[in-house]
C-alpha cells in the first residue's frame, strides 16, 4: 500500500476545514481535484474517510484514525526536514506549542523572546488551550510541545515538571479580606469574582472547583489578562484568583492585597508535556533545554505581607 504524502495532508487540511472547498484552496487545488483524490485515497484504504452533506464534511470512526496517523507521518517529515535544515537542527525549524493561560501570558513570552532572538531560522506557533485539548494535542500529533499545571493524567506521554507556583487572592486594600493572611475555599464563595475570558485554563478549573461545592462561580466581570484582573481588584470591583508570579509582578504597580490559599489544589506543578522528545526536531528539544534552564535560574516568589 502506497501513501502519497500530498494526499495525507489534503486530508488533514480537510479534517481540520469546515468545508472542502476551503481545504482544497488551502491545498492550491480545485474542489473537484481535491474530491477526487479523497475517494481515491479511501478506495486505496478500502474504507469512507468522510461523511458529506450540504453543510460540509465530517469525520468517519476510520477517518479519525487515519487523522491521528497522518498527523504522525506528517510531523515526523516535517521534522526530518528540520534536522537536515541549512542552519543547523537546532536553529531551524517550525515549533507547534499548546499552553494554559500561565504560561501564554506570564512566562513563555519571556523565555520565546530569548530563545528566538538567537534563531532567526525558528518560527513558533503558541496557542492557548484548556488542558484536556493540550494533553490531546500531544497525543494527536497536532502539538509538538504541551504545557499545563496541576495533576493531569498523562499515559501515552513524557510528563516533565519544570516548575512550581501557586494561586492566590487579589484583593483592593480595603476589601474585608485584605486582612487576612490566609483564607480556605469556603472563604471566596459569597464574594463576586473577577475572571478570566472564556476559554482560559484557569476560568475552567475554578468553575470546577465551585461545582464540587454545588455552587456557580459568580462573575462580576470577565477580562483578558491577570494584569487587568489586578485592575479591577485594586478598584473593589471584585476579587480574583491568579498565580502568584502574575500577582507579585503587578502588586509592584498597583494597590493591592495577597492572601494565601490554604487549599492543596492551591499549589500548581507546571509540566512540560511531549510525546516522544527524541522524536522532536533539534529546535523543539533546544526549547525544552531553555524553558527548563529559564525557570532553574528562576526562584519561586516568597509569600510575603502586602
């Protein structure tokens, strides 16, 4: 049996399109080219790839296998060319990172910002993620590289920790909590929150944890960054539960309050999340090296009275 590495991607460019139209222009082919090319791959597989309608095209149980697999193939070649790259395998190359909200606004800005400015030759693609959509990432190929905090059931994958922070309480100076040093959960659950937009990492585990309460996280507001979560809790607006990195960064520009949480779930292990690191391309595994030596030279912020 005979791939045509052309006709695995046209099929990803599929799967991943709403329409074969586009997937065809995204391929530089004619939407008739394209469709006879997918049922001729699926006659070569002996199977239907895809389901068609008037709304587009979905994915059949074997056509989400032969997804995961073409996905495999396709990352593996990229990688192949990256290693055998003019510049060199580490200084060449394109990295495909999946990222929770921490690390896509606090950290990886910082440790890209080095890590490219010494390879002219890298391109990155950092996309935020909820965590399960990470860890299927890595799995699926889709991802080289995952990054996520917390307990995370991993098989299949190289589960690295690299780091430790926590989540703590931002408060204006005035607001009845400020004078606490520590609180528990049942302390946040009458008080409106200020949180993150729908989508991020954190949003979703703090919903989770005010389920397991039986109760709905109330939201005053939504915004877009920790540094306006430090906002609106400098002007009583609300109270909001970030990393302390983010809290302590902003606390030197703002009026604010941090109050330690005295939970278990409070304490966020940061791992670095791949599936085979030796199968990465020299670039990927050179940016492993620089997150890992990025936060070694790092110490973890001490909890100190605001």
């Amino acid at each position: 049996m005979h791939f045509d590495l052309a006709d695995l991607r046209l099929f990803v460019h599929v799967a991943e399109a709403p329409s074969l139209t586009q997937a065809a222009r995204h391929a530089c082919l004619s939407p008739a080219a394209a469709s006879t090319r997918i049922k001729a791959l699926e006659g070569q597989l002996g199977c239907r790839l895809l389901y068609r309608d008037s709304r587009g095209v979905e994915l059949t149980p074997a056509g989400q296998r032969l997804l995961h697999q073409a996905r495999l193939v396709l990352r593996q070649v990229d990688h192949l060319k990256s290693e055998f790259a003019a510049q060199g395998a580490a200084n060449a190359g394109h990295i495909r990172i999946f990222a929770n909200t921490t690390a896509v606004t606090e950290f990886m800005p910082e440790v890209l910002a080095r890590f490219l400015a010494q390879r002219p030759e890298v391109t990155v693609d950092l996309k935020e993620r909820l965590t399960h959509d990470i860890v299927r990432g890595v799995l699926d190929g889709s991802t080289d590289l995952g990054i996520v905090a917390g307990p995370v059931n991993t098989p299949g994958l190289k589960a690295r920790h690299f780091s430790t922070d926590r989540l703590v309480l931002v408060t204006a100076p005035r607001h009845e909590l400020a004078r606490r040093r520590h609180i528990v959960f049942e302390d946040l659950l009458s008080f409106p929150h200020i949180g993150l937009h729908e989508g991020s990492t954190l949003l979703a585990f703090l919903r989770e944890r005010f389920a397991a309460y039986g109760i709905k996280l109330t939201l005053r507001i939504q915004v877009s960054s920790f540094e306006s979560v430090c906002r609106m809790a400098e002007a009583n607006v609300g109270i909001g539960v970030i990393p302390e990195s983010a809290a302590r960064r902003h606390q030197r520009t703002m009026r604010l309050r941090i109050v330690e949480i005295d939970e278990p779930w409070a304490i966020r292990e940061r791992q670095l999340l791949v599936r085979d690191q030796n199968a990465l391309p020299g670039c990927a595994q050179a940016l492993i090296d620089e997150l890992l030596a990025y936060h070694t030279q790092r110490q973890a912020p001490r909890l100190l009275p605001a």
